[in-house]
C-alpha cells in the first residue's frame, strides 16, 4: 500500500459508526494517566512573568519591542495555563488553547537569537524542582528552548552559535516556534482516532499562537518547506535520551512557523537547507517520564510515517486580509484570550441574536484572524444546525469559506437542498439555507448522540474537500485539514465568548451519518470535527481557582 493509500485507509477504519465505535481502550486506566507536563529536567530554566498584555502594540499594530518581557506576554496568551477548576479536594489545570479531553499532546519549543529582559530575570531550576547541573545559558546568545506551561518558563536545551544565527538570514527581531505531538497522551483515551485529534489540537494551538502574535503586532507565518525529520533535528527530538518509538512516549515534529515581531509580512521561506546552517550544541537534560505502561497502536504509526513525506511546493494564492478588519478583530480577541472556556452542557433555552451569530459566522472567515495563518487555499466549509438563533428557521445551513467551490458542492450535496441566501444575513457572507426544519435530533444523533449538540444554539460540522487536495499535494496534506478545522474552532471559541456565549469542540461523531444527512458519497468531501456553541450551563459545585498557585 503506498503512502497516500495508507492515510485513507486510517481515515476510514477510524470513523465511529453508531454500532461500531473506531477501536480504543476498553476503559481508562487512572493510575496511568500521562502526565500532561512534559519537562526537561536539568536544563537551565528562566522563569518568565504571570501576566497578561502590557508590552502593548501602537494603534496600528506595528510591533511590540522584541523582549523576555513580550515573549512572557506571547506565550501567557497563547500557551500557557489559564485557569484551574477545583472538585471534592481535587483540582485540574485549564490551558489557552484547548484539547480533546483536556489532554494536551502538543509541546512548544522556541528558537530565538539574542533576548533583552527589562525586568530582571533569573536562570533558575528546571519546573520539577531538580537542580540544574548544566552550565547556565545567557539569554543574551541564541538558544533553542522548551516551553513550560506549568511553571510558566523557557527550559534551556541547546545552544546556538552566534554566527549561524546570523548565516540564516532572518528578519530582525524573528523567531521561530514549532510545535510537537506526544500521541500517547492522546492514545491512552482515545485509541486508534487520537492522530485526528493531536492535528485538531495543533490547529488550535496555531491559531491561539497567531492571536496572540498578532495582539502584540506580530506576524505570524507557517513554513512550509520544512520536512519532519528536519524539524526533529533541530529540535534535537532524535538525540540519544530523548523518548524513542520503542518507549511509546516519542514525539514528533507537526509544524514550524516564523514570528515577524516587527509587524511586517515577510516573504521569507524557511527550507531545509536553511536549518543545515544552524549550528546547535545541546545542554545536558532528559525529558521526565509521562506514563509507568503504554499500549502500542501501529494504525498511529502507520498513519504517522505515512503523511511525514517530502513537503510541497505551495502553488495556490496565500490568503491577505484588510489590515483595518485585522486591526479591529484583534482589538477585540484582546481581552478574550485567556478567558475562553470548554463548555461542558449547554442551558438547552437561551436564544442567540441574530447580530451575534453573524459575527461569529465573520470570524471563520479565511481573510481574518486566525483563519489568515494558513497559506492555501481553504478547503473546510462549516455546515450548521441552526437550533435557535433570532430571525432564521431553524435548519441546515451551509457558510462557504471559498465560494467557488460552490459548484461542486451543489454537485456533490443533496439535489433537493434549496440554496437560498436567508434575507437577514449580510450580503458579504455567503451563508446559505440548505432545508429547513428542527435539527435537534440529527445534530445530536450525528454527534454520537451527545445532548451539547442539540442544546446550544447551533452546531456545526466542518465538511472538508477532501480527497482532491491529497491528490494534488500529497498525504501530508491530510493533517493540515485537520490543521484548518482546528484553527475554525478557535475562532469559534473567542467569537462566541465576545458575543456572550460559549463553545465546544466535539471530536466523537458518526462521519458517514453526516454524510447520509447531506447526500455526500465517496471521499470528495468528509467530516472531520464538530463543533457546538450556546449558552453554558453552570455546575456550582466546581469551583473557580487562579492558573497558578
């Protein structure tokens, strides 16, 4: 079976089916729950600062100064931890950017020249507490570090020399960040499926990343001429005491983007040959342990191996948006970022205005924040079930991210679907009514029969165009799919949270039901997320606890 055939298959033989769930453990084993923290015990660790956006940007968004100070604020919106729920003597911690089952697979390393700390700052001891053995690091040199949402800080894990740095030809004031899968922590819970969901994951954290780069006047841009054993070698993922495959806890490189921190849309394209100039002399540290057992799943690996293929040549347009709606959105998602919640049920009655669902229909479009991150051309059209929102029937509803695939989704979707443009909505959304009628049940039903579904105000399932775009680049696109529905639920998540409302993303649903319900067939279109927004019902014996202790 060759490499795109591969994917495919894993893509089939991992849709749940109403009598037949996509294989996963038989139940969950607690006393072997990975540790969600991954932590380099050893390295040279700075601690940086448990605050919000005060290294503020100018009105236009030009930049906020490069510093350990702005990269604090950077990573403290984006990453970090944002909060902690408290329940019978027990607590968990809440992250930025969210994950299926609040497991977080993914990790972020940082790569940086020179840093200035205006503050004062400290090289102190790795976050479990073990003391560093290592020589310490200057921030003052360029360094690869991990980022360490528990504690809030930069594990130092290597050097990078001064002159390298400097060979790679960057910008002024850029700095690279990439982002890495741990698919045990995700596996343990959900089996065969848990590859969807590390990509889900790292969709969101993309965007979360691209947020908040951008309230500080950053740009963000997504690199696509890195191969993933290229960026496991940079990262030093391959070093000798690092996980390997044999111990289950292995991660493995997703994605590298550049930070343009002077606020500037570069065209500078990072290759492999590019990262063959840095010269990396790594620090004594070792990654801790995450879990005492693990359960192999090869359909992971397989799937895995078989979208890590050379990377592509991008042909198609990058998306540009209007710098004033860039500035206005970003305006908005400032205050927002580190308040977004999962909600766990929805109130089953609230109404939503109808200006209110029309700004969140405006904030999944690819020409606005964080849609704006991704360099081709969108490919996930969001499908609704519109259960109770002011002045439209209740339906089935469609909104084109790309209208001209309108067309071919009138080929390939049901041929009694009315495609009318409901007359409240404004002309600049191509947002169309496919049949009306209570979609209650079928949003529930599709969405393995979860109640959140049908009692938000709406639902939503992300119908990707799907198996033209794995022909023209490759099964490494398939992740990247995933990548954009990620990406649309982060959207969503802060739009609803600006207009008062609350969202959830649902990773467990019936694929080929959704696409019965539209009259879809074969592989030209598929599901591949679900997503429900609506008012939150409280439980009040959780409590509320500070992010950190």
């Amino acid at each position: 079976m060759d490499d795109l055939g591969a994917v495919l298959a894993y893509h089939q033989r991992t849709k749940h089916q109403p009598r037949a769930m996509a294989a996963g453990p038989a139940g969950l084993d607690w006393s072997n729950q990975p540790d969600p923290f991954r932590r380099y015990q050893g390295a040279p660790c700075f601690m940086l600062a448990r605050q919000g956006f005060s290294t503020a940007a100018d009105e236009s968004y030009s930049g906020a100064p490069l510093c350990l100070e702005s990269l604090s604020e950077f990573f403290f919106e984006s990453l970090a931890i944002s909060g902690r729920k408290g329940f019978a003597g027990s607590s968990w911690p809440l992250r930025v950017n969210p994950s299926s089952g609040n497991l977080h697979p993914i990790e972020a390393y940082l790569i940086a020249g020179p840093l200035a700390w205006r503050g004062g700052g400290e090289v102190a001891t790795s976050g479990d507490g073990i003391r560093n053995d290592a020589p310490a690091i200057s921030h003052g040199s360029p360094a690869l570090y991990h980022y360490a949402p528990q504690s809030h800080s930069l594990e130092t894990l290597a050097r990078v020399t001064e002159q390298s740095w400097e060979r790679l030809g960057l910008p002024a004031g850029t700095v690279l960040l990439a982002f890495s899968s741990i698919y045990w922590r995700e596996a343990w819970k959900y089996g065969e499926r848990a590859f969807r969901y590390c990509m889900l994951d790292a969709g969101h954290a993309l965007a979360a990343a691209a947020l908040a780069a951008g309230c500080l006047g950053w740009r963000l841009s997504l690199q696509e001429g890195i191969g993933r054993q290229e960026l496991a070698g940079l990262l030093g993922l391959n070093l000798p005491g690092r996980p390997q495959a044999e111990s289950g806890e292995e991660e493995q490189p997703v994605m590298l983007v550049s930070i343009f921190t002077d606020g500037l849309a570069h065209d500078t394209s990072i290759h492999s040959g590019s990262l063959s100039l840095l010269e990396i002399v790594p620090l004594p540290s070792r990654p801790n342990s995450l879990s005492p057992r693990h359960v192999s799943w090869p359909a992971i690996d397989l799937v895995a191996r078989a979208s890590d293929k050379p990377p592509y040549q991008e042909t198609d347009f990058e998306v540009h948006m209007n710098s004033a709606a860039r500035n206005a959105v970003l305006s908005g998602y400032r205050p927002l970022l580190r308040r977004r919640r999962s909600a766990q049920a929805m109130d089953g009655r609230s109404v939503m205005p109808l200006s209110a669902f029309q700004s969140i229909l405006r904030a999944v479009l690819p020409e606005l924040p964080p849609g704006q991150s991704l360099p081709w051309r969108p490919c996930v059209h969001p499908v609704f079930f519109v259960h109770r929102v002011e002045g439209l029937s209740t339906g089935l509803y469609i909104l084109l991210r790309d209208e001209g695939q309108k067309e071919c989704l009138l080929q390939a979707m049901r041929q009694d679907f009315v495609w009318q443009r409901p007359s409240r909505i404004a002309e600049d959304q191509p947002f169309y009514l496919l049949a009306q009628g209570d979609s209650r049940l079928s949003a529930r039903a599709a969405s393995c029969r979860q109640e959140i579904a049908s009692d938000g105000c709406f639902a939503a399932a992300m119908i990707a165009r799907f198996g033209e775009p794995l022909k023209r680049y490759g099964p490494r696109f398939y992740p990247r799919l995933l990548w954009e529905c990620g990406v649309m639920g982060q959207a969503l998540y802060l739009a609803a949270e600006a207009e008062g409302f609350q969202g959830c993303g649902i990773g467990c649903f019936f694929d080929d039901m959704v696409h019965d319900m539209l009259g879809l067939s074969g592989l030209q279109y598929q599901d591949l997320y679900h997503f429900t927004v609506g008012r939150a019902r409280i439980d009040s014996r959780i409590l509320d606890l500070p992010p950190y202790e």
